[in-house]
C-alpha cells in the first residue's frame, strides 16, 4: 500500500513538474518581459528590445562558454547568467536591428538537443511541445538517412499490414536455414 502511494505521488510531482512548463513559442523558445528566445537544434536566437536608435557602440555583450551577459553601457544587464548548455563562442555574434533590437545568435556547442531555457532560473519550456523544423532527406548525413529512411519504410509497411524490415530479415534468415537443413522437420514449429 505504501508503494502504490508513492508511486502516486511520484506521478503527481511529475504532473506538477510538467504543468509548470510553458509551452514554446513559435520558434521554439520564449516570449520573457526583457527578452524573448527562438532555437532550432544547432543555434538559438535572443532578441532584446531597446530604445530606438540604439547604435552598436551603446551595447555591452559578453558570451562565454556557459554564460550570457547583454545590455546597454552604463546600465544594468538585460540578460546576465548561465545558459541552459554550452556554446561556440567562436561561432556566435551579435548585432543591431533596425535600431530597436539586439539579435544575439548562440551556436550550439551540443546540436542535438533542445534547451528548456535559456538562463538558469528562467521559465523552463515544454520541450515534448517543441516543433522541428522540416528537413529533406537529402540534409541528414548518410548514417542519420539511412535510420529515418528504414523507419519510413517500417512505418509504411505496418499500415498495409506488412512485415516490416526487421521482420523480413528474420523470414530471410528462418528460409535460410530451413535451406540448408532439410533433414529437419519444421512442420509443427511456431515462431513469434
């Protein structure tokens, strides 16, 4: 009885911990009072509002491996912290557009995953909400288009109700050796 109470409450925290998430905006990130945040998988995009007519030589960027810290000289920083995961500084910039924002790209340094925010104690988002930008096939590296493609077939297959690619692999397989072992008898032989 006790298990099957903390097992409950275990899935209520997990419901808590889920709800408190936001979800994403269009482009997968956040709309924040100062700032708001897009990404894709390799880079993410900040943009922050300041007054009109800001030049470049008014802004104060500083990126680090793990850390973020923008705003206008003389004033307190409109972003200051850690990020979510690290980035290529070598890769990333910043710049002025149309006098009314500052647009701060971050490359990535691990592509593969959605950040939930941008800087450590900032809303977290739902990343299970998150949609990825469609990509043809002939993007993905060969490895990657030889997984999804298989997957497509797998997929195709199982809604005319056929066998998919593993499956037929094992029929390949079981022929083969019925093949070469005739002297046994496979009549009565059931296979799952």
């Amino acid at each position: 009885m006790v298990v099957e109470e903390s097992k409950k409450e275990d899935a209520k925290d997990n419901d808590n911990e889920n709800s408190s998430r936001r979800v994403p905006n269009r482009g997968n990130g956040l709309d924040l009072d100062n700032y708001s945040w897009t990404q894709t998988l390799q880079e993410v995009t900040v943009t922050i509002p300041v007054p009109q007519g800001t030049k470049s030589r008014f802004v104060a960027c500083e990126m680090k491996k793990n850390r973020l810290k923008v705003g206008l000289k003389g004033q307190p920083p409109i972003i200051d912290g850690e990020l979510f995961q690290s980035i290529k500084v070598d890769d990333c910039f910043w710049s002025i557009e149309d006098g009314k924002f500052i647009s701060v790209l971050l490359t990535k340094q691990n592509q593969m995953e959605w950040w939930k925010y941008l800087i450590k104690g900032d809303p977290e988002i739902d990343t299970q909400k998150v949609e990825p930008e469609t990509s043809k096939l002939s993007d993905l590296d060969p490895e990657t288009r030889q997984t999804v493609e298989k997957m497509m077939f797998d997929q195709r297959q199982k809604q005319m109700g056929r066998p998919t690619s593993d499956e037929l692999q094992k029929e390949e397989l079981l022929k083969k050796f019925m093949t070469e072992h005739p002297e046994m008898d496979f009549s009565n032989a059931k296979f799952s």
